[in-house]
C-alpha cells in the first residue's frame, strides 16, 4: 500500500501497534526488542503507568492555556524540578517541543544575551565538525553533518566548524588521551582568536556525540579545557544534551561527568521518553538576569511551548528517573551492556571500536581493526544492520559519516533504562546475528 505520509513512499514499515515495556509490537503481532529507544527517545520503556496516568490526569483537567496567558503547574513543576537537579548556575527553563527547537531557542538566547549586555558585535556561533544539533535552518547550520547539511547549504547561516574530540580516530600514535583532548580543545582557542574574540557568541557541543558518531564521549580533559577557554574569551557555552541527557548517560546531565558547567543546556528525547513531544533549554541565572533587567524578556515563542501535556509528561519521566532511582540503574545495566558488548564483540575482525558511557553505546564496523579502515560506503553496511536487526526483532539505531576524511558505520545503542539483564543478552545475540547477516549480504 502507497502511504501517504511524506518521506514514506515504496519501503513498507510496520505500523506499531502497542508498547509493552522494552518492546514494540506490529501489527501482524512480531516483537521487536527497542534496544535504542528509537532514536534514544524511550528511556522508560513503552507503556510507563505514572507517565500514562500523568497525561490522562492533566488531559482530565485541561490540555492547552496558552503560554502568553497562563503558566501550568505541570510546567511549573517541571522547571523546579530541572533546575534543582541542574549543573551549577542553571536557573532556568525554557519548555519546548523537541529538540530542534530547544537547539534554536539556545541559540537565539546567546544571540538577545550579548545585545543585552552592550556587546552588539558578538554574533559567530562555533561548533563541532562532528555533530548533530536538528534539522531546522538554525540548528542544522551548527550541526557538522555534510550530508545533512549540502543540499540546504544556501540558506544556512555562517557557522564555523572545529574539530570534534575524537580519540578513537584521531588520537595519534604515542600521545596520551588527555594531550589529545588539550590538543582538539586548543582549536576550539584558535578559531576564536582567528575570527576576533569579540565577535564571537557561542560554542555549541554534544557532551556524548550521539547521531552522527555512535556515542562518542571526550576524553577526559576536553571540556574542562573547553570551559576555560570560553570563559577566557567571554564565549558561552551551550551543551547540547537533546540525545545525550535525562540519565542516557547515568547521570541526569551528562556533562556532570566532564566536571563542567554549561552556560545554556538542551534536552528533548529523553524528557519526553517517546510519550510527548517535549524540548527544553536550561539557562544560567546570569544570562537570564541580563534579559530580566535589560529589555525583560527573551523574544522568542512558539504556539506549543510550555504545553501543558507535554509537562506533565516531562514531568512524570524526571520524577521516575530520580525517585526510582533509574539514574543507578542505568549505570550498573551500563556496565552489564558494556561487558555483553565486549565479550560479543571485543574480537570480531570487523568491530573496531566499542565505547560510550551508561545505557548510550556504540560500537564501530571496519573493514580492518588494523588500520581502521571503514568499509567502502556503497555497501550501505550501517543500512543493511538495519534491516537485518528489524527481522531479528530488534530495533537498533546504526548509521555511518565521514567526518575529516575518516569514515565510519556505527550502530548506535541506548535502551530503555528499564532493561533487564536478561534483555542486554537477547539485545546483543539478536545485534550479532544481525551484524554477521548485513556483513554475508
Ligand atoms: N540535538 C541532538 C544532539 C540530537 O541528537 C537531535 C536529534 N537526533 C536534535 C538535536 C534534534 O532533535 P529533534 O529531532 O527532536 O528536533
């Protein structure tokens, strides 16, 4: 049947018909075990009772007030909550409807925050070669993704791009990891003297790299060093946690691990779990504090910001990650999957690298451990685990990019926090299978 919805032409998809914890059923009743919450969306599994009765309690009492008129307690409550919980300085929330969005309201926020403060003249916004910030014009001229980027690249506004931190491609023989990090983290001081410190605004990050590298976190000392450096040049720091945030990595913000504060901070898929669609930008009180005493708000808005349903749903997610104390046990199932995936893949003459931080894995495919060399792209491996994973009853999330000329299939891994032990077992047997498949076609 020809579907109707855009961007779903001749490929056939199962339609999802029901949740049940880790799993998603289709309609012709097959399972598939979400061993990457989608798209690192579904932290809580797929049928949560106090998120479900959190909607069905605020749909109960009112589902829309618009933000221009009203506040909602669910909104209210959320904020607190984020903030409490926050790195130091955050002081507060902007409640959006994805990530995209929270990406282009962080950068709009760093944009208002200099004219506030008298500096008119920063306006450059610096990112990483290798990342993904959204789709929107805005955000998608931050990310670093060529491909993503080409076809629009007229209507993208200037961004300028360092190198990601990237051991496991770029480290170089004979240099330690934390000279490594110092090194790519220089660059980030480079650029920004190069274009003239005071017309720079911002640097934007993704603490874990998620879709365009496989969950690749920094080596230790890479944001430290960051930190310093725009704080040396008056340039904000904006983490972009859309993917890598809300416990994915075992702590609620995975920056805490990187020993850092971020001046701006996103969050989407995991605050909505897959159960609304929600974003949120977290802001320190400083940057706010300049707008509240300049010209009182940030110009920015949306019809569904703030939506009431939408922060009931947030709402009921943050306080299951932190009452049931999820942030624990993502670390400990971490560990378990880390382990499956080393003892499943730590030999494979095709996986050259396993790596990430809590329930946020990837493993890398080479056609040489040796050599790192990747598999040549008109084989379409990361598309072909894909499909192989699908008739496996597995749902993994596997892509493959170039960035500086090295380039790489990934499979990218985050399920849900709820996972037991006995389903990283069934989630790294069916992933192997998968793998040997795509790697025979
Ligand atoms: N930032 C990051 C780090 C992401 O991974 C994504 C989504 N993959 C986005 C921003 C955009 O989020 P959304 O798709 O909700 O607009």
């Amino acid at each position: 049947m020809t579907s109707r919805i855009l961007g779903r032409g001749a490929a056939a998809l199962p339609a999802a018909v029901r949740g049940e914890g880790c799993y998603i059923v289709d309609e012709a009743g097959r399972r598939y075990l979400d061993g990457s919450g989608g798209a690192a969306v579904s932290c809580l599994g797929h049928s949560d009772p106090d998120v479900r009765a959190a909607i069905h309690d605020q749909l109960d009492r009112i589902a829309f007030a618009h933000t221009g008129f009203f506040t909602s307690k669910a909104a209210e409550e959320l904020a607190d909550r984020l903030v409490a919980n926050a790195p130091e300085g955050i002081g507060k929330v902007y409640l959006l409807s994805g990530g995209s969005e929270a990406v282009e309201a962080a950068i709009k926020l760093a944009r208002q925050y200099y004219l506030e403060i008298g500096q008119p003249e920063r306006r450059h916004l610096i990112a990483r070669r290798q990342s993904y910030h959204g789709n929107t014009l805005g955000a998608l001229a931050a990310g670093g993704n060529a491909w993503r980027r080409e076809k629009y690249q007229p209507l993208l506004v200037e961004t300028h791009h360092v190198a990601p931190c990237f051991e496991y491609h770029f480290r170089e023989e004979g240099e330690s990891a934390f000279d490594y990090g110092q090194r790519v983290a220089n660059e980030l001081e480079t650029e920004i003297e190069r274009l003239g410190a005071e017309t720079v605004m911002a640097f934007i990050a993704e603490p874990v790299v998620g879709a365009t590298a496989g969950a690749v976190p920094a080596v230790d000392g890479y944001f430290r060093r960051i930190r310093e450096i725009c704080d040396r040049h008056g340039v904000l720091l904006i983490l972009d946690e859309v993917m890598c945030g809300m416990g994915r990595t075992g702590t609620l913000f995975a920056c805490e691990q990187d020993g850092i504060a971020p001046d701006i901070v996103t969050f989407a898929k995991g605050l909505g779990a897959g159960y609304a669609p929600i974003g949120a930008m977290l802001c320190s009180d400083e940057i706010y504090g300049a707008i509240a005493s300049g010209s009182g708000s940030f110009q920015h808005g949306h019809t569904y910001h703030g939506h009431p349903l939408a922060a009931a749903a947030g709402k009921a997610v943050l306080d299951a990650i932190l009452d049931r104390d999820l942030l624990h046990r993502v670390r400990a199932r971490g560990e378990a999957l880390e382990a499956a995936l080393n003892a499943a893949f730590g030999q494979h003459p095709h996986v050259g690298d396993i790596r990430g931080r809590g329930l946020f894995r990837g493993i890398e495919l080479v056609e040489d451990r040796a050599t790192k060399t990747s598999f040549d792209p008109a084989r379409k491996l990361h598309a072909k685990i894909k499909a192989a994973a699908m008739a496996e009853g597995l749902i993994c999330y596997p892509a493959g990019g170039t960035v500086d000329g090295r380039r790489g299939d990934h499979v990218l891994l985050a399920p849900p926090f709820i996972i037991t032990e006995d389903q990283i077992g069934e989630l790294v047997g069916k992933l192997g299978r998968a793998i040997d498949t795509a790697l025979a076609a």
